[in-house]
C-alpha cells in the first residue's frame, strides 16, 4: 500500500516522509532479524570475529549512513528554512507564556508596602 504525501508549499519539507522513514528502517529490521539467521545459530567466525557482532557492527553503520542521508535529504528540501522558523516560533511562544506567567505572579503577590514578619 502506498502511501501519498501530499506537496504543500506553504508547509514545506516533512522530515517524517514515508521514504525517509523506510531507509533507516532496512538496517534496524536487519538487527531485529539477527538470531534467526543462519550464522547466528551456528559457529561463524568472520574475519576472526563471531559473525553476529560483524553483522550488528554493519547494521549499525548502515543505520548510520541511512540517517545522515535523511537528513541531507530533508535539508535539501528546506528543512533548514522550516527548523529556523520553527525555532523563531518556539521562542516567541516561549517568550509569551514567561510573560503571561509573570503577569499571574504579579497579580496573585500582595503589594501592600509592608514587610511580612
């Protein structure tokens, strides 16, 4: 089943697109399919090291490598543009719940002048 993702312009890149989420899944089905290879149930040595670590060390690279190509991927697609304007968003956010969190503290503080005893 395909699943279609629809190309806004006013949203931008998606960083959680279907292909960007297949391409590092390949190597983590890899790690989760090891003890039912072959070579894991029986004695394998590959280049003088059991050949299960050989093929977790290869899956982790290759996981590895498929991020860091979701990654370009997404930058290539403006996801640098939508990072920022997202970070500008949070602050401004941020800055506006500090703000409404100060004004509840001043309303909620006594100012009476007199030193509480």
């Amino acid at each position: 089943m395909n699943t279609v993702v629809p190309k806004n312009p006013a949203r931008g890149a998606v960083l959680a697109s279907p292909g960007r989420m297949a391409l590092p899944a390949i190597p983590s089905v890899g790690m989760l399919i090891t003890p039912f290879l072959p070579f894991a149930s029986h004695p394998t040595i590959w280049a003088g090291i059991p050949a299960p670590l050989v093929w977790v060390g290869l899956m982790i690279v290759l996981t590895v490598v498929a991020l860091r190509l979701v990654e370009r991927s997404y930058l290539r697609a403006g996801g640098a543009e939508r990072d920022r304007a997202e970070l500008a968003g949070a602050e401004l956010a941020g800055a506006g719940l500090a703000g409404a969190e100060l004004s509840q503290a001043d309303a909620a503080s006594p100012t009476t002048g007199e030193a509480a005893h």
